[in-house]
C-alpha cells in the first residue's frame, strides 16, 4: 500500500487543518484514523480543546505532566539593568524596583536566563500541560492537553507531533486546531499532505482561503474536502472555483447528516455508527488521500 | 522607597503636542506627554514603535514610563499586565480620561492627587 510507505524510513504525516473551527476536522481526523490503510497514529494537536479522545476512546497507557523552564529572579543580585526586558519577545518581563515575570506570556525561550549578564535568573520547570498517550486496538493514540488559563500552546503542540512522530508507526495523522496561527502551524508546517476540511458558509470558505495561503507558504501539498456540503448548495461551487483558482485538489463532499449528531452525541465516531453510504463516503476519502500520500513519498525520494 | 520621587505625569496623546486629544489606549498609545508637577516642561515620547510589537505592548510601555521617571499615568485604557506592572512599579494610574491633553493636565494639576 502506498500510504504506508515513506523513503526516508520516517512516516508520513498528514494533517488536518481548517481555518475555521466546527467544519468537522476531528470529525474527519477520526474517521481517518479508525480507518486507515497502515499502521497509524493518531495524534490531537488541538491542545486547547482536544476532543479526538471522545471519540476514539483510547486505553491510556502513560500520562506525564508538559512542563517547560520558566525563568525565576534571584533578586538579590539584579541590578535592574532590563536586559531581560530588552531581549523578551513577548515583553513577558517588566523590571520595575524588582522583575517581575507575566508567566501567561513566557514562550521558555531562554533568552533572558541565558543573556542575564548578572546571572540573577535561574531556571524552574512549570507544568503547562500534559501529554497522554496510548492505544485503540492496533491505532496508536496521543493527546496534549494544554492547563487551564495557559495562553502558549505551540510548544506543547510541537512536543506532541514529536512524539507522534516517534511513535513507530507508517502514518501519522494530526488533528490540528481551527485557525492559522502558531499552533497550527506547529502542526502543520512539516507535514506530508494537509487535508482542508471546509464548509458551505461564508466563513468556512473565507477561512479555508486563508489556511490555503498556510499551505502554500509552507509548501505543503493540500487537498480540500467540503463537509456540509449540501446545507448550503451555491456555496460547493465557490469552494470548487476557489480550489480551481489556487490549483488545489478538490477531494469531494460529505452530506450534512443528523447522523454525525447522533454519532457524536454517543461519543462514537462517524465512521462506527454513519449509514454505509456516509460511512463510504469518509471512506472513500481515504482513496484521494493515498493517491496523495503517494506522491508525498515519491516526491520524497526525488 | 519612591516617596521622595519628583512628580511626573504621562498623558497618553494621540498628537505629540498638548494640543492633541488623549488616546484612548495606554499600550498602544501613539505618544505619551511627560510633564513635571507643575505643567512647565513637556517631554514627547514616541510610542508608534508599538505598532511593531505583536505582543507585549503594554508591558513594553510600562517600562518607558519606569525609564522616564513617571508617577502617574493618564489615559483611557489599561491592559491587566500594564496595570500590574504599573502598580509594581508604584505608578499611579487614572482610567477613562479624554478630551484635549492641554485641558486633561490642566484638570489634573488643579485638583492635585485627587
């Protein structure tokens, strides 16, 4: 099988985007994975509100606590030269009698620890978050979860497609989160294929153009599913016409179906529960993305 | 340990002149005007470099005012991380001021701390 074969001996990544949110990625990402052609992995990149779990209702096999090194101030030896201020790309520090850290926006980049030129900043591990990972049947599972009230999500969505990755598998799949912003692209900036799963409203074609441009700026090869597809007729012919516009492989329609209600309703996953029409129909995408992953792995070898 | 500071109130402007109304937000704010407690002497500050900041602004402004000396802060808008780091470095702060900058220190200078 195609799909299952990567040059490199790494697998092959397959992301799944869409700008805006509710178009049905997890949706989509699910059924991908339930189904997929070689051994997978299954990988919730949507840190912030990861879902995929209720779904696929994995076996955990290890949950371990995200942390990263926060800086702490020895403020005894701070002669409050703003060094660390000056070189904050986020102005995460203030140096007013004494530094104080807004933790809420510290990327753990280093640079105020590293540069401190009085050594006055040690650093402390924090949790963040967590990473679970584990199994359903033979599809390997894994999950960030980013803490409550945490405002940086990019370093736990990288650590979590790392450990994808790692995972030993042929194929990977990431469930990315809605947007275009860091975290995304986190996800998706190193991906094989990424699949775009837009629908029929305004804002889910405006949004699809605007994860196009991620997908063209990365130089990831992107395909478009249209889910919904017949809530809103007219809007299929502007998802096609701008998938003919940008030269982006136009992959098909998923009907809207109460069924993907009900099925995510019973926190079953649209593929187990779906009439074998709608379940064939997620199916059948699989053929549209092997033909894909198999130009990935061949574009890989040249 | 700051009791003894001399007094300097920064106007958050949106023109750099007294004659200019007062923007509206504190992070972003185009210009702050410097005066001394007795509105004799007016210092610009040039703040539209905030515009290139995608985060951090309000911080980023707090530390000019640390730099500057300030005391106390007029201007429409705080962000939460501005104010805390106005309160940390003992800078007063008053909210939901408009109007012209001239009349807004003239206002201020008259009623004194209160």
């Amino acid at each position: 099988m195609g799909a299952a074969a990567s040059s490199d001996g790494g697998p092959l990544v397959v992301a799944v985007a869409s700008g805006k949110g509710g178009t049905g990625k997890t949706t989509v990402a699910v059924s991908l994975a339930l189904t997929a052609p070689s051994p997978a992995v299954y990988a919730d990149c949507d840190v912030e509100e990861p879902d995929g779990a209720l779904f696929l209702h994995p076996a955990i096999d290890r949950e371990r606590p995200f942390t990263q090194l926060l800086p702490v101030f020895v403020t005894k030896l701070c002669d409050g030269c703003g060094v660390c201020h000056d070189v904050c790309e986020y102005k995460a520090i203030l140096v007013a009698d004494t530094p104080l850290l807004f933790a809420d926006r510290c990327h753990a980049c280093g640079a105020c620890a590293a540069l401190c030129p009085r050594g006055a900043i040690r650093e402390e591990p924090v949790e963040r978050g967590a990473i679970r990972s584990g199994h359903r049947n033979g599809l390997a599972f894994v999950e960030g979860r980013l803490r409550i009230g945490e405002a940086s999500p990019t370093a736990l969505v990288r650590e979590v497609r790392a450990l994808a990755v790692a995972a030993g598998r042929r194929l990977v799949i990431l469930d990315a989160a809605p947007g275009t912003s860091c975290p995304v692209i986190a996800a998706a900036h190193r991906a094989d294929f990424l699949l775009l799963v837009t629908e029929p409203t305004p804002a889910g074609v405006a949004d699809l153009a605007r994860v196009a441009d991620l997908a063209a700026h990365f130089g990831v090869p992107a395909a478009v599913v249209l889910n919904k597809a017949d809530l809103w007729p007219p809007a299929q012919e502007t998802v096609t016409a701008f998938c003919a516009s940008r030269s982006l492989p136009y992959l098909g329609a998923v009907p809207y179906d109460t069924a993907f209600h009900a099925a995510a309703r019973a926190g079953r996953s649209a593929v187990e529960v779906c009439s074998p029409m709608l379940a064939g129909r997620l199916l059948a995408l699989w053929e549209d993305v092997r033909a894909f992953l198999d130009e990935a792995a061949r574009a890989r070898v040249a | 340990m700051r009791g003894d500071r001399e007094v300097r109130i920064a106007i958050s402007a949106s023109e750099a002149s007294l004659d200019g109304a007062v923007d509206p937000r504190f992070g972003r704010a185009r210009f702050f005007l410097v005066a001394d407690g007795r509105g004799e002497r007016v210092d610009v500050v040039d703040n539209r470099g905030s515009d290139e900041l995608p985060h951090g602004a309000g911080t980023a402004a707090v530390a000019a005012m640390i730099r500057r000396g300030v005391t106390t802060v007029l201007t429409g808008q705080v962000g939460p991380r501005a104010e805390e780091g106005l309160r940390a470095a003992g800078i007063q702060v008053r909210t939901g001021v408009s109007g012209v900058c001239r009349d807004v220190l003239v206002a201020y200078l008259g009623t004194g701390e209160g």
